[in-house]
C-alpha cells in the first residue's frame, strides 16, 4: 500500500525548499537525480479510469545513463485530503532505460484485478493517452524514530499532443515505519513554505489535458452514506467528502480567481463546521472543537467575498433584475465599483499557502487518519461510535426541523423583508443536516421535502440581495442623487418577492418529515 502526502510548490520556492530539507535538522541523505519518462495508458473509452485505476510505464534514467524501465499499476483506494493510500504493483520490464515503453496488462498477477475484468480484451483496446517527463530530486530522511521517509521534488511537465501543463510538486511517501511522521515532517514544511496540497495526481491531470477540461465549481450534493454504516466511519466519510468540496474549490479558485468558487469553498466550511456540530454528543472531544473553531475563522477570513458575490450574482445572473440593472447607467456604475480588487484576490490565494490553514486541514487529514478522537474518549463513548448512524440521525433530523418550523410559522404572514434573514440559518441547517443524512431515506420523499426549502433558500437570498441594492443606494445618493429613481423599483420588486416568499413559507409549515 502506497501512503504519501503530496504538496504543490511555486518554481520560484525551489532553492529555498532544497535549503530546507537539507539543514541540519534532518538526517537527509540525497539520492541520485532521475529522469523520468512515464507514458499512461488507457482504451479509448476510459475502462481503466471507471475502474479508478492508472496504469503507465516509466523509462528512468540517471545522469550516468543507468536505469530501467517498468509499468506499474495503481488501483482504487483512499484519498483524504491530500493522503493517498493505493494499492500499486509494479512490473519491470527492461533492466535497462528504453525511450519507448507498451504497457502490458497480462503480465501483473491476475488476482490483484477486480471482478468483472477482462484483462486481455482490455490489453486489445490500450492506448496511449498522455506522457509526464520531469526531473526526480530524491532524500531519503530519517526521523527520530527511526521511520524512513522519501521525500521527492518532481519538476517537469504534463504533455498531450501540443497542450502541456507544468509539475512542481513535493511528495512524502512512507518508505518504513510509523505514518505518523509523514504528517510531523510535512507540518514543518507547511510552516516554512508557501505549500498547497496536491489533490490531483498527474494521472488525473493528464486526462483532464487530454479531453481539454478544466475544473468546475458545482454545489454542495448529498453524501452517500450506507444504510448500514457505524456513526464512526459514516462521520469520517462525511468529513472526508467535504474536505474534497473544499479543496476542489479552493483549487479553482487559485487557479481560476473565481468568484464562485471561492464563495463554493466557504460553503465547505459551513458543512465541515456542521458535521462537526452534528458528532458533537457523540464525540465531546477538545480536537473536534479546535477544527470547528479553525474553520469558522476560515469562513470569517473569507467573508468578505459574499458582497461582492452577490453584486456579481445581480448583474451576471439572469435574474428579474438584470436588464434594469444593465439599462441604468448609474446603478451599473455603482455595482462596478463594489467589485472586488486585485489585492484581495490575491490575499485570499495567499490564505491558501498560509501556515494557518495548512496546518488545520493538516491536523484534519491527520485526526481522520489516525482517528485520534479515540484517545479522548471511554470505553462507552467509543461503543456508541459502533452504533448504525440511522440510529442517530432522526435525532439530528428532528431537532433542525423544531428549530426552523417555529420560524416557517412566525414568518410565513411577514411583510417585512428585512425579517426573512431570520430564517436563513435554520433553513440553511436543516438543509446541511439534509445533504449529510436525507440519501438514508426513501430518496423521493426526501426529495418531496427538500425542494420546496430549497425554493424557500433561493427566495430569501434574492431578498436579502435586494436589501443590500437597497442599503448601497441609500448611502450613495448623497453623491450620486441620480439613483433616487431607482428606490421605489427596488421596493416593487421587494413586495412581489415577499409575496412569493410568504406563500413558500407558508407551503413549506405544512411538510412532512420524511423521517
């Protein structure tokens, strides 16, 4: 079982990275630099990808001409956060470097294959999708303890026909020993080094060079868990794939600048921060409270961006407002100058290289890993973690809907916008507690219940939008007393939302619990 931790690094931190890893500090020994040439294979329709495998042969050569060659193959396994641990064979197939490699599925031990899979028709079918050629700067360090780390810094470059993508990235992979150092070491690197986790791997990236897609941002969906699942691994399989949504946005982000997806990334903390809530009687740990405590000061750090993502949301959005937004001149020129700058784009991508966050998505891989709750609970306590989640779910169902039913209740005949962001919190946990809990029950029921709260969200948000078109104008008109004329359209349209609103409101207190 391969287990590494995988970081993305800039090309200008190089020196100082190599500065770093050989100090003093570290029994690092340096190994020869390799070049290597991988080729990845797959058949036309991507049989192996449905299998989540990656099979690729490498030619390694160094700068005294020795090497080899050898296909390897990875198959399905475990990623939290940036944690690989998968299953890999390897095959040599030359004692000496070739430039030119064919990978060969019949010559792997056929039990490693999963049911259902036909080797030698998927060998007829193989092609070859991608290449990766890059420098392999290797130390092998040994830690106090005597676990044995490879430590490697990949630099080169992803290619596809004419499209290339660059590598840079540094990959800690456990040679020997106790797992638990691979996080002490990269908790030192993320300390002294502008680091990202490196959640995509160059098997993923190639692919994504080869049918020219690039990453999206998509919303919070439902988490699958099992019927049957303990509320232990059902907990470490909702932080796990909220960790993903996370990460995948924060990805975009930096590389994109999205709006959206930072926006999409401080909706992953709100989930993180809720699944956390959600274990909270089950899992009264001290650890549980320091990743909840850090990731609502990710959620302060960034919510900045929400202004300026719903001014973004009234002039792209093909909302009622749009075009009144677009044929006034004055309100446009407003909007535009509430849009963000290129300072805070740029700190909001310097938060993600930060020691701060690193170090608390880190020690979140890291409690999951190891689920290091363990050691802070009884005997009991740890008991009712072997308990099926169903179990416990309704309780956590139960309670959302009494807080936001009484809330449906008091406001479903309001007439005043202001009082709809009263329910949005409860809205919004309900419908959290729903995408971590509701695919446990009949889908469509749960379906029937969630839509029309879904609705209800979107109402309030397109209120609470105009609200703030609202209060912008009021502190504007003093210098620009052109937008005077805009006030009684945006209470118009405040009214016939409200109305709408209310009978959502009032469609949404007569529900039933589909649990």
């Amino acid at each position: 079982m391969e287990i590494e931790l995988k970081f993305l690094l800039h090309e200008n931190k190089i020196d100082q990275f190599k500065k770093l890893i050989e100090n003093d500090m570290f029994r690092a020994v340096r190994k020869p630099t390799l070049v290597l040439s991988n080729a990845y294979f797959d058949t036309p329709d991507n049989d192996l990808r449905a299998f989540d495998m990656g099979l690729r042969t490498r030619c390694s050569e160094d700068k005294n001409g020795q090497g080899w060659s050898e296909q390897t193959v990875k198959l399905a396994g475990k990623d939290i956060g940036g944690l690989h641990q998968r299953p890999e064979h390897n095959v040599r197939l030359s004692d000496v470097p070739q430039t030119k490699c064919f990978a060969d599925l019949t010559q792997f031990d056929p039990t490693i294959w999963p049911a259902n899979f036909e080797t030698e028709k998927l060998q007829r079918k193989l092609i070859k999708q991608f290449e990766t050629v890059f420098s392999r700067n290797i130390w092998h360090i040994t830690m106090p303890s005597g676990t044995l780390i490879e430590c490697v810094l990949d630099e080169g470059y992803v290619e596809s026909g004419e499209n290339k993508t660059p590598i840079c990235e540094i990959e800690l992979e456990l040679v020997k020993g106790n797992v638990a150092d691979i996080f002490n070491l990269a908790q030192f690197l993320v300390v002294h080094l502008p680091l990202r986790f490196g959640t995509l791997s160059k098997a993923a990236r190639g692919y994504m060079l080869v049918n020219d897609k690039t990453l999206e941002s998509y919303n919070l969906e439902a988490i699958n868990v099992e019927h049957d699942v303990t509320v232990e691994h059902g907990m470490i399989q909702m932080l796990s794939e909220g960790l993903k949504f996370v990460q995948h946005h924060e990805m975009v982000f930096v590389e994109q600048h999205s709006l959206k997806a930072l926006r999409r990334t401080i909706d992953g903390f709100s989930q993180l921060i809720h699944i956390l809530q959600l274990f909270s009687k089950v899992l009264p740990v001290a650890s549980a409270e320091q990743l909840i405590k850090g990731f609502k000061h990710c959620r302060k750090t960034l919510s900045w961006v929400d202004i300026f993502y719903q001014f973004k949301q009234l002039t792209n959005r093909p909302t009622p407002y749009r075009n009144k937004i677009k044929d006034s001149e004055s309100l446009s020129e407003l909007l535009r100058r509430q849009m963000t700058h290129e300072e805070q784009m740029a700190d909001a991508s310097a938060f993600f290289q930060s020691p701060e966050y690193n170090l608390l998505i880190l020690n979140l891989i890291n409690w999951l890993t190891h689920k290091q709750w363990r050691t802070e609970l009884s005997l009991n306590q740890i008991s009712e973690l072997n308990q099926p989640i169903r179990r416990i779910s309704e309780q956590w169902l139960d309670k959302a809907w009494s807080k936001l039913k009484p809330q449906l209740l008091e406001l479903k005949d309001v007439t005043q916008s202001s009082y709809i962001e009263k329910l949005y919190w409860p809205l919004a946990t309900e419908l959290l507690t729903g995408l971590c809990v509701g695919r446990l029950y009949d889908t469509e029921d749960w379906h029937s219940f969630r839509n029309p709260l879904v609705d209800l969200l979107i109402g309030c948000e397109e209120l609470m939008l105009l609200n703030t078109l609202e209060k912008l104008v009021d502190e504007n008109l003093a210098t620009h007393p052109k937008l005077e004329v805009h006030k009684s359209w945006i209470a118009s349209k405040q009214q016939s939302l409200l109305i709408a609103v209310s009978a959502s409101t009032k469609n949404c207190c007569k529900l039933k619990p589909y649990w």
